[in-house]
C-alpha cells in the first residue's frame, strides 16, 4: 500500500487551499531533540504561546505554512492525561501524521478524490477537535486520510459517503477554542485499515505500539511530497 499511495501523486500536492508551493513550507522540529525549544518550553505554555512563536517563524522566514512531526517525538502531550493516563509503557507521545501549521479558517482541501468515512467533534482536552475522514480507492484498495482540527463548522451539513473531488474545498482549520487547544493547524495522516473506527483514530503512538503504526499509516509525504 505504501507503493501505491507513493505512486498517485508526481509532484507536490497541497491539502491547504493557500497559494503555496513546497519552497513555501518551512520545516518545524517539535521533538524531544530539540534542545533550544526544550530549553524555551516554560514560555510555550499556551495555545496562544505557540501561535505568537509559530507566527515569528513566518515573519523570520518569509515562508507561509510550517510542517513536521511524523514519528516525531514530543513534549506536547505531556499536558493532557488522554495521553499519560495509562501505564508508563503506553504513553502515547509519538505523533503519527504530518502537521501543517497556518493561521485559523485556512480552508483544507482534498489532494484525490474521495468520500466521506465518517466525522465527528472528538472533545478530549488536546485531541482533534472536529475531524473528517475521507475514503480513497484506488485500484479496488482502500485507504483513508484524516484531516484533524478543524473548525466546528466543518463537519456541519456533511454525510457519510459525500463525494469529494480532488482539488475540492471540504473543510477549516479551527482555532485554539475547538481544535484541542492547539495554535491553528492541521493534522494530516494517512490510514491504510481503519478497523472500526469512525471521525476517529489514533493520532499519537506509544513507543511499544509504533511498529504496527508506523506500517498502518504511511508518511503523509509519500502523498503530499512537501519534502
């Protein structure tokens, strides 16, 4: 499946209705490893801290979208006991899409055609907020990608099985006030079996789970090819 999603785009492709190419994506570290950020965490404290920070990164830079994180691993969910409320082993802080970070209402757009699998508002402190999947199929094989964050009017007026068509305008990203409490982004991630979830699906990994994560949900690049 890797191969297959790998082969259906040639060139960059934008999830982000922005008049943006890839030399206007600025890569942004958000991992463990990041000793400066690391050092400056107690200033990043809030949602807010993180939109002011990610906003100088675009003035510095000239740049107009901010990306990173697959399999990166971070200090940001450290916040919220929906990721360390479980035994030590099963913290999830191993982040499994591709974020795309730009200012709040930047309208989100489909990179291949599509249906609607399924969407809800997913309300746990530092979770997706609304969220929409989308259903592709492509030589009689299914795979899913989920668009998380997003404004609240998103998944309003939606049903299951909509068609989306590449190219297509279909949601938002939401601010601080709906998407988990995040500077505006989107988390963008590739899903080849989805099981039975529905609007939903892990985002973040745990360390002994990531094997099977990493396989079942490809580098959003292999799509996008951002980098």
């Amino acid at each position: 499946m890797h191969n297959l999603i790998k082969s259906l785009t040639k060139e960059f492709t934008s999830v982000l209705g922005l008049d943006a190419y890839a030399d206007d994506f600025l890569p942004l570290d958000l991992s463990v490893h990041n000793e400066v950020l690391k050092a400056s965490l107690h200033a990043y404290s809030t949602s807010q801290d993180w939109e002011e920070y990610i906003h100088h990164l675009f003035v510095k830079s000239g740049k107009k979208v901010a990306y990173g994180g697959y399999l990166e691993h971070r200090f940001l969910y450290e916040r919220s006991a929906y990721f360390t409320k479980i035994e030590p082993t099963k913290v999830r802080n191993i982040h499994l899409g591709l974020d795309l970070w730009s200012p709040s209402h930047t309208p989100v757009i489909a990179p291949l055609d599509g249906i609607i699998h399924s969407f809800q508002n997913n309300l746990n402190y530092g979770d997706y907020g609304p969220t929409i999947i989308l259903e592709h199929l492509v030589n009689e094989r299914s795979f899913y990608t989920l668009y998380g964050h997003l404004t609240e009017d998103s998944i309003q007026n939606k049903c299951v099985g909509d068609k989306i068509q590449k190219g297509e305008v279909f949601a938002a990203l939401g601010d601080a006030s709906v998407n988990g409490d995040y500077a505006p982004h989107l988390h963008f991630q590739l899903i080849c079996d989805i099981g039975d979830y529905k609007g939903d699906y892990p985002g973040v990994s745990s360390l002994i789970d990531i094997t099977y994560f990493e396989q079942n949900c490809p580098d959003p690049n292999l799509l996008l090819k951002i980098y």
